[in-house]
C-alpha cells in the first residue's frame, strides 16, 4: 500500500478476479455510505484440480497482478499461480496459509506447491481498497473489515514448528500468535463467495497482536501524511475509524513496527521518509480518541 497510491507493494494483493492488471484505482470515497452487497453464493462449475505439472510451466497464463516479489498467472476461472521471481521458496508461505485455514481464518485455498510456486484458489471480487476508491463501502465498514481480520487471525495460535527469522525481521520478535504484517486494504479480497479474504502472506509468521496492528495502522498513516497523494485525507478518515474501532492499540507496538517498517526493503522511494510523520499521526488520533 504506497502512499503515491495506496496500492499493494505484492502481486497477490491485487484482486484475482475480473480486475484488470496496472493502473490506479478510481477516485477517492466521496464520503457518502453506499450499502455493500453481502456474498454470493458460487456459480461457476468446479472444474478438476490442474496437476503438478502447471508448477513449472514457463507461460502459465495471462498475468493478473504482478509486485515486488511474486506474480500471479490466471490458470483458469478457479485457479491461479502465485511464483515468485527470485526463486524464493514458497513452501513456508503454504504451511502458514494452511495453518490458518485449518482455524476457519478466510484466505485463498492452496492446492500444491513446490519451489517458488504456488497453485491456489482464484478469488473473484475488488479488493477493499478498489471498493473504498469507487464508493462502494464506507469507510467506517472498511474499518471494521481491517479489525475484524485481525481479530480472527490474532485467534489463530503460531504453529509450535514455526521457525524465527531473524535475519529477515531483526526488529520482529516471535510471539503466541499468527501475524500477517501486511496487513491493509489492497491485501483484503471481497470475494463473492468467501466475503473478506486475506491475501499476499508473504510476511507472515509468529509475533504478537500489537505488532499487526501497528504496521496496519503505519501503512494508512503513511498514505495520510503525504500531502502529495490522492488519498491522504481518505486515509486519515480510515486510520481514525481504525484506531478507534481496534481493540488492540497501535501504540503498545508502535516503537518495534516503525524500526520494521523503515527496514522494510520493498518501501518505494520516499515511501520510509513518511514512517515517522505516519507514527506521529497515529499518536495524535489516539490523544484526540481517549
């Protein structure tokens, strides 16, 4: 979610549906509360899990969204390819998301994986930050879909077997539960059968709840406090909504998630100048709250 556009950083943010590859979004939520249609229930007819063999195809199909580390290839209508482009192993990323998965946590099914590639399930539907751009979904809901993410995955206990990595999160340490770290609006899928999906987990691991939160918080207070971006006063008006509706607080990890957002080497360029301004709006709405 960069601040010139709040868009996602990774390729398995963007929808994995009928949205088109690039570009931005529509224009800012003007505000005003617009009913968001429940799920449906599915249509399309199941077709046959494709074999191993898509894994290591060299053109796996039309590219639906591409970002810093991974693409994502439409097989068909039910599924995708997640690969990443620098042959990162995928193979932690699928025990996470079936871990989660198994506590009833909504995200994309993985079928197989080996290298760095994934097969999953194709979700159909905008992401909650396309919704908020068209005005589809007010932001005091959106707010509340980012909460309620965090709640249920917060509910999910870190594997006993998962690994610490500390030369990939120096500033991050273990914890009870499973965190996603990546946590924003373009990582969130309104899928039409599965309602509020989680995608992109590539960040994932074990940590603590006040950790996800904060980073949640950082990533829209970044988009806030660029005075450059179209978004900046719809994201102050979502950050708000957030910090207030969480009942989890941003401050209690706020130190620990600034020094892991500034290491973050997938920020864009100037994005990490905009951490410390972002934390201090965090502070701020929190003093004006209580």
């Amino acid at each position: 979610m960069t601040p010139s556009g709040i868009a996602s950083h990774d390729s398995a943010s963007q929808p994995q549906g009928e949205q088109q590859r690039g570009g931005e979004a529509g224009p800012a939520p003007a505000g005003m509360p617009h009913p968001h249609p429940a799920p449906l229930a599915p249509t399309r007819a199941h077709r046959p899990v494709p074999d191993a063999s898509v894994l290591t195809l060299e053109d796996p199909g039309p590219l639906l969204a591409t970002g810093a580390s991974a693409d994502v290839y439409a097989l068909d209508e039910e599924y995708v390819l997640r690969r990443y482009r620098n042959g990162h192993d995928a193979a932690r990323e699928a025990r996470i998301l079936q871990h989660v998965a198994a506590h009833g946590f909504p995200v994309p099914t993985v079928f197989l994986s080996e290298g760095p590639n994934l097969l999953m399930e194709r979700l159909h539907g905008p992401t909650l930050l396309q919704a908020l751009a068209a005005g589809e979904i007010p932001i005091g809901e959106a707010a509340q879909v980012l909460v309620d993410l965090h709640t249920r995955l917060h509910a999910v206990p870190a594997a006993a077997d998962e690994p610490c990595d500390e030369a990939r999160w120096p500033f991050v340490a273990s914890g009870p539960v499973v965190v996603h770290l990546d946590l924003h609006p373009g990582n969130v899928v309104l899928s039409d059968t599965r309602g509020p999906t989680l995608v992109d987990w590539a960040n994932a691991r074990a940590g603590s709840a006040e950790l996800d939160v904060a980073l949640t918080a950082l990533i829209l207070g970044e988009v806030a406090v660029d005075a450059g971006g179209d978004y900046s006063q719809a994201a102050r008006a979502l950050l708000a909504a957030f910090v207030v509706r969480s009942p989890v607080s941003p401050l209690d990890a706020l130190t620990e998630a600034t020094s892991t957002r500034r290491a973050d080497p997938n920020l864009v360029t100037g994005e990490s100048e905009l951490v410390e301004d972002a934390a201090e709006l965090i502070r701020d709405l929190i003093r004006v709250a209580h």
